[in-house]
C-alpha cells in the first residue's frame, strides 16, 4: 500500500485493485463487452465494477455513499441499480477469469503443496436473496425435509487454494444452476501441477472423468472421497493396502487408486473413508499419506465462512434481482482475493503461515487505514503513510490466530433437520486424529 498524497480511493484500493486487475486490461474488457453508451455517463462500467468491490469491502453505508467516497462524485443508488442492469453477466466472468489466479510459492507458502503439487479445493456453496418479485419469477427455493427454505439462493462454485485460502476460479449460476453444471466451468481453470481435493459429491466417475476430458494435458491430478456403495473393479492390491481399480462411466473407464481407511478421535468412534486419487504410484504417494492429507479439504469450509460471514454484514445478499445477486457475489471473490494479498504480505512480516493471520483483523485493518487515511488527506506525506502501513502490518503479525484446538464435542445436533444423527447423550473426545487403513480384497 503506497501512498501519493492523495484521498482513500487513489492511495490505497486503487493500487490494490490494479494489481488484481490492471485498469487497462480492465478498460478493454468493459469496452469489448459492455453496454452501448449514448452520450456521457457520470459513471464508466469500470468505476462501476470498482465501486461494487470497493463497497463490499466497506461495513455500513450504500452503494452511492461508496461510490461517492471512491469517485468524488454524486450518484443516486437508483442511478446506480439501473446502471448495474445494463452491465452483462459476460463481463464479470472474464474480469474473475483473469483477476482470479494462484498465488502460492513452493518457497514461501510450503503448506500449501503436496510433493510439488499445488493444493487445491473445488467446492460449491449457496448465497441467500432477498424474496423481491424478480427473484421469486426466477430462482427456486431448496426444499428441505420439512418445507422450502426462506430465501430463494444463487449457487456459487470456487476453486480455492489450500493452505492461503486463495480463490483461484469461480462460477456463479444467476438462472438455477446446479453444482454439477457450475463444477464443469471450473475444471478448465485449474492450474497445472495441481492436486485437487473434491467431497462425495463430486467424487463419482462422471466427474471425474470430465475433469480428466477437460484437462488432458498437464499434471491436474485429484484425490476424492467416494460413496460406499460406488462399484470399482478391483486389478492389483498395492503393498501399502490401497489397490489400482477400474472405474466405469458409460462406455468410458478410467484407472484410478482407491484407498480405504478409518479416522477417528482418540476414544472416539471410527468414521469410515474411501478415497479415489489419480496419483497410481503407491511408492511416491504412500495410502496412509493421502488418508491425512484429505483432512485439508475441510479449509475450503473455512473459506467459505470468511467470505459469507466475515465480509457481510447481513445474512443475505442486498442485490433484487438473480443478475445483480450473481454480480455482488463477484464484487465479494474480487475483495476477498484483495485481502487475500494484505493477508500474505502480513505472513511475510510475522514469518508465520498465512492462515495464522485473522482474516477478520485484516478486514477491519483495510477498513480502518482506508478511512485514516481518508481523514488525513493533505496531513500526511508519503513517507509517513507508509510507515503507519508498515506498523499496520507488522501489528498483524503480532497477532497471530491461535493453533486450532482439537475438537471435544459430538459433531451432532439436538434436533437435527438434517442427515446429522440424534444426540442422546453428552460424550466428550481429545487427542490427536487417528487413521487406520482398511484392506482392499482383489
């Protein structure tokens, strides 16, 4: 965060969103795929798309005041609503596509590998909106086991990076797209040398198979966890107990490994898994390793709390129609990958891995400085601004989150609505996570 002497928008959210999204690169896209502009408008598609990332980014205020503090000018959030409608769906793809990348380095961020192989999460989750006649005309309510939800919801599906909780790919689905639908968007965008770590329900032949159809060529490797009752063809049982298997699809099969296991707490009860990896070579990428390494897809959850929890202050999201909800939901993935370079340079400063930095106190110390620094304008000079960064940074770094504590209580409710069982009677577990591996009859 660099400073010229000037007000909150150009010393410290611009240089962050340009290095996300360079304001050229983002010029010729809204002019390739923006609206026909008739006459001179008070706010250009690019402002506007700043604007959107800017505001959720902020805590309480509108759009208008936002964009006000941002562009120094006035506009009403009617104005602004309209001009949102006008702005294609095809834009906010491609800025995503290419605002939204990796960035862990094998050096610096060594959790966030496995063996050379770039972790990586693909998980899908569903954004609440408001019950405006728009969104009633177009999106459907998901029905529980006792009636319809509350809210209608937009899906979104990321791929994210374990281990920064970067965001590296997205697709958002404003006309009820399905998971199965959105995963497909995504699958061209995983980067090389990749591993990718999927739940039981993308872990099925179909997918998997689409995900090698669609990436052919470079190492996109995946580890997911399968059903039970999913039929394999067993051809060779491995020395380290997981065996090589035929999966079938169609007319289409694949050979993959499968590695069966158990985890449980100490004195806990065993939960059973079963896991289908593209890594066949039993020697380099050892059962027992990849059963402990599947517990890492579970940091994808943790990403999803920050983005809907932490970055907005209502449970549902403040767009009334399908198009601007799907909007606002990309406005949040571009701000969080903003934060998610404060969150690095504060891991630089500490020399700590980047998820003992708070995402919370990284959102509150943007929102904090843009503000100060808003006040002082004309007060401070450059060199000062950056000291008062820096200590910002470095007070980050002192702060550290705690080691995560092992877990104690039942992951059971009282009275579930939910495939979660009943709980009875109170039990209480520590210890470290124990992993047994099953065998695997040919």
């Amino acid at each position: 965060m660099k400073d010229n002497s000037q007000g909150i928008s150009k010393s410290a959210f611009k240089p962050l969103i340009g290095r996300l999204l360079p304001a050229r690169q983002l010029n010729r896209v809204c002019e390739r795929l923006g609206p026909t502009e008739h006459g001179p408008r008070s706010v250009k598609p690019a402002e506007l798309i700043h604007g959107m990332v800017f505001h959720v980014l902020q805590g309480a205020g509108t759009l208008a005041q936002h964009m006000k503090r941002l562009t120094r000018r006035t506009i009403t959030d009617g104005a602004l609503s309209q001009r949102r409608k006008t702005l294609p769906w095809t834009i906010f793809e491609e800025i995503m596509g290419a605002a939204l990348r990796p960035k862990a380095d094998p050096r610096k961020h060594p959790e966030a590998f496995y063996k050379g192989l770039r972790l990586c999460g693909a998980d899908g989750s569903r954004a609440s909106v408001a019950n405006t006649p728009q969104v009633k005309a177009s999106l459907l309510k998901a029905a529980s086991r006792r009636h319809k939800a509350a809210f209608a919801q937009v899906s979104v599906m990321t791929v994210v990076e374990l281990g920064l909780h970067n965001p590296i790919a997205a697709a958002i689905g404003p006309k009820n797209e399905s998971e199965a639908v959105l995963i497909q968007q995504v699958w061209e965008k995983l980067p090389e040398k990749s591993l990718l770590l999927v739940d039981r329900h993308h872990g099925v032949a179909k997918r998997l198979l689409e995900l090698r159809q669609a990436q052919p060529e470079g190492r996109r490797e995946f580890l997911a966890r399968v059903r039970e009752n999913l039929k394999a063809r067993v051809l060779e049982v491995y020395p380290d107990g997981s065996a090589l298997v035929e999966i079938r699809s169609g007319e289409q099969t694949m050979l993959v490994r499968e590695i069966r296991g158990q985890v449980r707490r100490a004195s806990g009860k065993w939960s059973r898994v079963r896991l289908w990896t593209s890594l066949l070579d039993w020697r380099q990428y050892p059962a027992r390793e990849l059963l402990e390494l599947y517990a890492q897809r579970w940091e994808h959850e943790g990403f999803y709390r920050e983005l809907k929890v932490d970055m907005r202050s209502s449970p549902l999201l403040q767009s009334h129609t399908p198009e601007t909800a799907a909007q606002e939901i990309a406005a949040l993935l571009l701000a969080y990958a903003m934060l998610v370079e404060e969150r690095i340079q504060a891991a630089k400063v500490g020399q700590v891995a980047v998820l003992r930095i708070s995402f919370v106190k990284v959102l509150e110390m943007v929102q904090g400085l843009w503000r100060f620094l808003q006040c002082a304008e004309g007060v401070l000079t450059e060199k000062q601004v950056r000291l008062i960064v820096r200590r910002a940074m470095r007070e980050l770094a002192e702060e550290l989150v705690p080691r995560r504590r092992q877990r104690a209580c039942p992951r059971k409710l009282r009275k579930p609505v939910s495939g979660w069982p009943r709980l009875l009677r109170n039990t209480y577990t520590n210890g470290p996570i124990q992993y047994e591996l099953r065998s695997i009859k040919a």
